[in-house]
C-alpha cells in the first residue's frame, strides 16, 4: 500500500456533528504526518473558515470552494475565480426567483444570512433536530423565521471589486437539474438537501487533488480520501482509495472502496487503522508495551478484518498452517546459507528432516503438564527467542528491517482495496506492482551496508 495523501471533508466527516474534531482524529493526523505523509483538507467551504484549522490541525494543504481556491499555510497554489457574466446572471437568477445567495471570496462569504447561519454550531444542532423526513412546509416556515433574523444581502451585485469563487444559492434537490440547465457554463454540486455549491465548469475536489498532487509529487492512485456528500463522489471515486462515512449518503457510500463507522464514532481513525497507517484501538482491543507486536497486529487487523482479543489456542488446523509459514522461512534461511551451493542446500534441508524427527521423538516422550493454550504459547515465545538470539549472533539491529518488512507487508492491498488470499495455502497474495514498490529486499541490504559501515567505523577508531 503506497499512500502519499490523505484528504478529509469537512461537515461530515473531519468534524462530529457538534463541529468539533474528535480526539482519535486528532491523533491519526499527528501519526500520519510523523509517517511523511501529506495531509489535506477537500471541501465547499472557504480559506477564511479553513486556515484556522490548518494551522490548528498542523495540515499541509486544502482544497477550497470545491477546488476553486488551493493553498497552505504559506502560499496559495491555484485560485479560479468566477467570471463577472455567471456572477450577474446568477445573482438576477436568485433575485428573480426569491432563493438566498452567497459569494465566496478569499476573505469571507458575502451575502445570505441564512447561508452564513447554516455554518454555525447552532444551525448544525438545529439541523439534527429537524429529521431527515421533516415536511418541506416545515422546512420553509424554519426557513423564513431564520431570515427575519439574518435578512438576505441586498447589495450583492454592487461589489463588483472583490474576486468570487463560489456562489452558495438556497435550492432543493428537486432544482439542481433546473439549475444546471440555465447554468451550463458552472458545475452544481451540493453537500446538503438544503442548498448548492455553484464553480467553474473545471472545478471539483477531484481537480484540486490531482493539482496539489503534480505539485508535490503524488499521483491520485496514492490518495487516500474521506467524504460523506454528493460534492465528495468524483473525489471517492477517482483516487486510489475513497472512504465513505458511515453517515454518508448511499450514493457515496456505493461507490467507495471501504465504508467505515459515522463521524461521530471515530469513522475516520477506524479506516486509517484498517489500511495500517495509524494505531487506533477500541475500548475493548488491548495495546501491547511491545511495539512491533502491534505492527503485525495491525496486519492482521487489515487482512483479516479483526484481531484476536482474549487469548485462545489454536486448532491443529491452525497450528498446521501457522508451522508451514514458520518452516518455508527456515527453510529460506537455509537456503541462503548454502549460499547457491545446491549440495549443501540439500544437506542442510535433510539435516533439517532428521532434526524434525528427532524432535517429534523428544517432544512425544516428554512429560506434558500444561493446557493447549500455555504450550503453545511457550513454544512461540522460544521461538522469538531463538530469532533474536539468531540477530544478536548476526550483530544484527532488527529496528529498521522490521519496518521495512511491516511496510512492505501492508502493501500487500489489491487495486480493489482489499487482500488477497490463495485458496489452499491461505498465504498473503501480492499485487502485481508489490514487487516494485513494496519488496523489501533491497532496503534489508541498504540497511545492512549501513549497519556495517557504522561498526567498522567504530572499530577503527579503538
């Protein structure tokens, strides 16, 4: 899995529904960012609203205005403004059919009052109470009452000096397509029932993503990207790996590659921790004190859809399974002691019978005490045991090449999102690019010439 970027939605998904940023978000981030990897903001809403977060949130970029306005905390990399002529025809347009409208500029939205209210934390929390099923009579009369407090801009067509990127009109589902036809020349998307977003034929997230990633050097098939809205789909859909909430609508959630939990129930740190870029644990998973212990545990956790959280023997089945894996690796190492000598090979493969037997022969006249559970367990422990003595021996610091090996490993996710398994063996199939991308071989030998000029450096200065 070779992800350079991930990018989150605002309402929806980067916030809970009270507009806050849950704690496990908040933390996702941080790992992701101490991993290298870019993190962004795609979304309707304007720099004005979203700088403080970059800054709070320590992110690298966003994607304003549905890509009409990108930028970071220090520059703005592409900014696409509204023509004066769509402008003044969608204003009359509004004017002539009594429906609030807003314009995005770089510093603010001008215009509706409504618009401005439904960006607050009130209007979030009354929006909640209004059920989705709400009458549309209901809906107008909350409407026309938020209104008599926030009166509409007037004024909207006199400002003709201030650069617009998006316009916000009030609109139902039911006039997008009217919308679009007077509109041809503008993009409308929305990311609620209750109004639309209005760009450049050009805009989008997904445009504003692929821009961001020519400029640093990512390409969509290594973005990972979080939605929930209608103005979310083309984003979803064309990067390597779009993540519905599990709050998003279904036209969203049909599309993506993997739905996770709700915004309010840490949705995006769960799918994080399933594609392994982040830890993240539910209350009821345990964390070990040993490190790379929860790096396979987060394999598992990506292959298998789960982990295993109160302790249990395995069946002999299992167990079979789990000694073939272990064996083919001894035998590997064998092997790359013979060192492409194919007799010693064979020798060191038959000693490797004989010592089988024997232990098969030790091990059945041998007194057993323990459960199932406790042998195996002591076995496995030796093992490891064993496999770090076997370092030591080596003079070997495994810190690296473990890394490299988990990395790899993780990257053993096909184009659809998923793993992979062989029907008999039940191993971990690889995609066709892993071995490009993910095969750890040539970063174990890197590590490994490092490691000896480092000891002979230090052997020549005694």
């Amino acid at each position: 899995m070779d992800i350079k970027a991930v990018f989150f939605d605002l309402d929806g998904t980067l916030f809970t529904s009270t507009r806050g940023v849950a704690t496990s978000t908040r933390k996702a981030i941080q790992e992701l960012r101490q991993k290298d990897i870019f993190v962004g903001i795609a979304t309707g809403r304007g720099p004005a609203f979203v700088m403080p977060l970059l800054e709070d949130l320590d992110l690298d970029f966003a994607v304003s205005y549905n890509g009409q306005y990108i930028f970071t905390p220090k520059e703005v990399i592409f900014q696409n403004p509204l023509e004066q002529k769509s402008l003044k025809n969608l204003i009359n347009y509004a004017t002539e059919n009594h429906s609030d409208i807003s314009l995005g500029t770089a510093h603010g939205v001008n215009g509706s009052g409504l618009l401005k209210f439904g960006e607050t934390r009130l209007a979030s929390f009354l929006s909640g109470v209004l059920p989705s099923g709400t009458s549309g009579v209901a809906r107008n009369s909350f409407k026309h009452i938020i209104r008599r407090v926030l009166p509409q801009n007037s004024n909207l067509a006199d400002n003709e000096e201030e650069v617009i990127y998006q316009a916000m009109m009030v609109a139902t589902r039911n006039e997008t397509a009217r919308l679009q036809e007077a509109f041809p020349e503008l993009l409308v998307t929305r990311s609620n029932p209750y109004s639309v977003d209005l760009i450049s034929k050009s805009g989008g997230k997904l445009p504003g993503i692929q821009r961001l990633g020519e400029h640093y050097g990512f390409t969509l098939d290594q973005v990972m990207c979080f939605g929930d809205s209608e103005n979310d789909l083309t984003m979803i859909s064309g990067v390597g790996y779009g993540i519905a909430m599990g709050n998003a609508v279904p036209e969203v959630k049909n599309i993506a590659t993997y739905i996770t939990d709700t915004n309010n129930q840490d949705g995006i740190a769960k799918a994080l921790a399933y594609y392994g870029l982040i830890h993240y644990s539910v209350e009821k998973d345990f964390v070990s004190k040993d490190q790379n212990f929860n790096k396979v545990k987060d394999f598992h956790r990506l292959m298998d859809g789960k982990t295993q959280e109160i302790p249990k023997a395995f069946s002999p089945t299992e167990a079979s399974f789990r000694a073939d894996f272990k064996v083919e690796e001894i035998v590997e190492f064998l092997y790359a002691s013979a060192d492409g000598n194919q007799e010693k090979f064979t020798e060191l493969v038959n000693n490797l019978h004989q010592a089988v037997d024997k232990a098969a022969n030790k091990v059945t006249l041998k007194e057993h005490n323990e459960d199932s559970l406790t042998g195996q367990v002591d076995a496995m422990i030796d093992l490891l045991y064993f496999t770090y003595g076997s370092l030591v021996l080596s003079g070997i610091d495994p810190y690296e090449i473990f890394n490299a090996v988990h990395r790899a490993n993780m990257g053993k996710i096909f184009p659809d999102g998923r793993p992979h398994f062989d029907p008999i063996t039940h191993k971990v199939l690889k995609p066709e690019d892993w071995e490009e991308k993910f095969a750890p071989e040539g970063k174990i030998k890197k590590e490994l010439e490092r490691q000896k000029r480092v000891a002979a450096k230090k052997y020549e200065n005694k």
